[in-house]
C-alpha cells in the first residue's frame, strides 16, 4: 500500500464516500438523498477491496445498491407528493452537534484506548472465496442453515402478504 | 502458455510515464475503444443490415458501397444534435442517469478476459463481480426514467428494473453451475479449465449431459437483462414510446446505446467464457493436423473470444426479429415459475454430476 498511485485512489473513494455520505444527509430533496446512497455504497465497497476483502465488497454492491437501494428507491418514488420538500425546518443546531462530535468523540476513545492502531503483519494468501465457502460450510453451518431459514420464513411470509386475496374480490 | 498467462495486461500495469500509471489508464481504456469501435460497426450498422435482410428489406444502402457509412453519418449528426433537457425535467439526475448507466455496463469488462495475455483484473471473485455490478445499472435506469418527469419513462424505467432485478436470480444460479464445474470463480482460470487437444469438446457446454440447461436459462435470462426482444418491454415502442429514455436526444441518446450494446457484448462474453470456453479455440487437434495448437495464442485469444461474443450478438438480433414481445404478467410468470425452479433442478443436478461422477 506504499504506491502513491493506490494513496491517491484510497483517498478519491474516502472522499467520495464521506461527502455523498453527507449528502444523503444534508440535501432536502428525499429523491437526491436515495441517489446519493448509491455513491456511499459504492464507496465503502471500494474500500473494502483497500481491506482486502473482495467478496465482501462485490457482496456490498450486490445486496445494498442491488437490493436495499433500489426498494429504497421504489419506496420514495411511489411516496406522494415527493417533489415537496419532506424534511422538517425545524433544526437543532448546537445540541445535534454536540451529541455529534461527543459521540464520535467517545467511539474514537474507546477504539483507541482499547485497540491501538496496528497494522496488520500478515497478508491475505490465495482464494478468499474458498476460505469463505469452507468455514461457512465447516464451523459456522448451523449460524448459516439458521440465517437461510429465517429469510425462507420472511421470503414465504412476503408472498402471502403480497397475494392476491381471492375472498375480497 | 502458462508464463504468458495476462502477459500484456501486467507489463501494460507497470508502465508509467512522468511517474503517473499511464499503463493502467490504457488498461481500462482498451474496453472502452472496443465497445465504442464495435457498436459503431457491428452494432448499429450490422443490426441494421441483419434485421433488414431478416425481414427482406436492404438496409442502409445510399451513404458510401452498401450504406457502409450510414454509421458515420449518424454519429456526425449525434453530434451535432441540439442537448434538449426538457423543461420539467429534474436536470441533474437526467443529466446523471446516462453516466451512470453506461459506468454500470462498463464496469463489469474489467473481469473478462479477452486473451490469455489480457484481463483487465484477475479477480478471485470475478463470475461474481460480473454478476453483481449490473446492480449500478439498474440505479442509472432509475435516474434517467425518473429524471425525464414522464410517465412512460417512468413506467419503463420500473418495468426495467423489476425486469433485471428479477432475472438476476435464475441468471446467477445458471452461472452458479458452470462455476461448481470449474471450482473457481476467477474468469481466467474458468477459461483455463476448459483448454485442451480436443477444443469444444473440453468445454464446460458438453461437460456433464445436464450442462445445456443452465446454458440455456442464462441464455434467456441474459436477453431480459439487457432488455432486448423478446423482453424488451421496457421499451416497448408501441406502448411506451421508447420507455426510460424518451425523452433523450443527441450524444445522451448515443450513450444509453452504446450502454446497451456494452452490456450485450458482456452478457454474451460471460456466456462464452463460463460455457463456451472464454479465448479457448473450438477446433480440435486432428492427429498431425494440430489445428488447435495452431490456433492458439494471445491474438488467436481475442479472435476467439470477440467472434463468440458477436456470435451471440446475432442470435440476440436474430431473436429480436423472429419471437413477438412478452406481456408483463408474462415475462414474470416465465421468470419465477418456469426459469427459477429449472435453474435449481440444474443447479442440484450439477452438484451431484460434480461430486459422485468425476
């Protein structure tokens, strides 16, 4: 990670995800705000492949900006009266930033005081996809069957509640 | 030919000029000039003439020796086309979609391998990359059809993207297949895998007698995700205008094409690559007479490859003028109910094909 050119990328997508980050945040226009997710979640995705976590990335851009962005987007799209300014003027400025930077303030100590900032001394060998596959199917299977029985059971329960009801036709 | 394996991709990775990676520049910028060349070419213009000789007619004739320069001439006027946004419309995200769209489809030629010598990056994830960046497209869909302020834009673009979205999952599960027969999910080494004396027979299509069925459902599933007939409606042009992008017009209008095509020719790529043996030469080595040997290499590669892609191109083409659009209620019944449980019954036949029968 020494390569000035992998400096400067890292540092393009840090800022692109932090400023679309706060986008989301500060626009007014809720459609703006969905559109701007796409940005942070391509970003964080970009720097997981810095982390050396390539699965984790592509999995990052297919279930957020595959999945939960696009529902996310339908949802506002189908909202009414979108185009009005949906957020409130009422704003606290001084205590939101206070509960802002006290919060961060404390995570940043607690992650100091009991971490350390260490560099990691080892690094990634081979297929992390085939370390992956094996330790889901090895130690972590019954985490595993339990997490894919839970979203059969959201997946059969979003099908009747989306169902055509006979009866009330 | 394993110490010439991405030979030209890695020593273009280290060539800087001034300190700057140029070479990485020219690396990403290689897919770029060849989507752009090939649309131009094959795309517009061979579309053109295919469907006019499909349906009888002669095309394209007036500009230069058989209309060969209709294609120019279109890009000219393109160009100097007069950039309409429309009033009402919400500017910055019609301005947005197209580039998000196009990004999306360009995104995924980072994976594939064009020649033993090229790969653009040799992911260890890289069937799954390929798979998974198309979501990007989906949301420029969205910012161009929302973006336009029309309701037939709008109702392609949802139909678009409940369209991709869902045949994203028989798709996935088809590729999942090949990717159980290779072990691996990096495209190079999928590729690798099916090299040998024999040629097509070592590709994974005759693999295992049940290898045609996820072949032929990523077929299918890979025609409505890049909206093209018989699931082209999106922009079914005798109910939605032109769907998402109606309201486009000039180069805006020449990017969501050449999106289009892009995504045609990687479609068509990742077919070949995980059923049709990527760069890998079909002919087999006939006693003396060692064709495959022969027609193997770095430019042989890119041949083979490139003239796959455009073949599936033309059955792409050829279908568009032969099979009638579906209805909505139709495409989803086909999607969910026929494609989906046959991608699974291929699915857990492979995987015994693979375990008990070596």
């Amino acid at each position: 990670m020494s390569n000035p050119t992998y400096t400067v990328i890292f540092y393009l997508f840090a800022a692109i995800t932090v400023c679309s980050a706060a986008f989301v945040v500060f626009t007014r226009n809720v459609i703006y705000s969905a559109f701007s997710l796409l940005f942070t979640f391509f970003g964080v995705a970009a720097l997981y492949v810095f982390l050396s976590a390539d699965f984790i990335a592509v999995t990052q851009v297919v279930v957020y900006v595959g999945g939960i962005l696009v529902l996310l987007l339908f949802g506002v799209m189908f909202t009414n009266s979108i185009m009005q300014g949906q957020k409130s003027e009422v704003l606290h400025i001084i205590p939101g930033t206070l509960l802002l930077v006290g919060m961060i303030g404390a995570m940043l100590y607690t992650f100091y005081t009991t971490h350390g900032w260490m560099p990691s001394e080892t690094t990634l060998q081979g297929s992390i996809v085939e370390r992956i596959g094996f330790e889901t199917m090895s130690r972590y299977v019954l985490p595993f069957e339990m997490v894919s029985i839970l979203l059969l059971a959201a997946l059969i329960g979003a099908a009747f509640l989306a169902r055509f009801d006979k009866s009330s036709k | 030919m394993g110490n010439s394996l991405n030979a030209w991709s890695e020593a273009l990775a280290g060539f800087y000029l001034f300190g700057l990676p140029l070479g990485l520049v020219i690396i990403a910028a290689i897919p770029l000039v060849f989507i752009a060349l090939y649309s131009l070419t094959y795309g517009v213009y061979g579309e053109r003439k295919i469907s006019a000789f499909m349906q009888d007619r002669l095309g394209p004739m007036e500009v230069g020796k058989w209309g060969i320069l209709q294609t120019i001439a279109d890009i000219l006027k393109l160009l100097q086309k007069e950039d309409i946004v429309p009033t009402s419309a919400d500017k910055f995200l019609f301005v947005v979609g197209p580039g998000i769209l196009f990004v999306g489809s360009f995104l995924a030629f980072a994976v594939l391998p064009f020649s033993p010598a090229f790969i653009g990056a040799s992911l260890n994830v890289g069937l799954f990359y390929a798979i998974g960046i198309v979501a990007i497209e989906v949301v420029g869909i969205l910012a161009a059809g929302w973006g336009s302020n029309n309701k037939w834009s709008l109702y392609g673009a949802v139909r678009s993207v409940a369209q991709i979205v869902s045949y994203e999952i028989p798709a996935a599960i088809a590729l999942l297949c090949g990717a159980m027969m290779a072990g691996t999910l990096d495209m190079q080494k999928i590729t690798m895998l099916q090299s040998g004396t024999y040629g097509f027979a070592h590709f994974y299509l005759f693999h295992s007698p049940i290898a045609w069925l996820p072949f032929l459902i990523y077929f299918i599933a890979s025609l409505a995700e890049v909206n093209r007939a018989p699931f082209d409606i999106p922009e079914a042009e005798s109910e939605l205008v032109a769907g998402y992008f109606t309201e486009y017009s000039g180069m805006k209008f020449a990017v969501i094409f050449l999106a289009e095509y892009g995504s045609m020719f990687m479609v068509s790529a990742i077919i070949s690559i995980v059923f049709l043996g990527g760069w890998n030469s079909p002919l087999p080595n006939l006693g003396a007479i060692a064709l495959n040997d022969w027609t193997t290499g770095p430019v042989w590669g890119a041949f083979w490859i490139i003239s796959k892609g455009f073949f599936f191109i033309f059955v792409q083409m050829w279908l568009r003028w032969t099979l009638p659009r579906l209805r909505v209620d139709q495409l989803m019944y086909l999607c969910w109910k026929v494609l989906t449980p046959f991608a699974f019954v291929s699915f857990v036949l492979t995987a015994i094909w693979e375990i008990y029968i070596p």
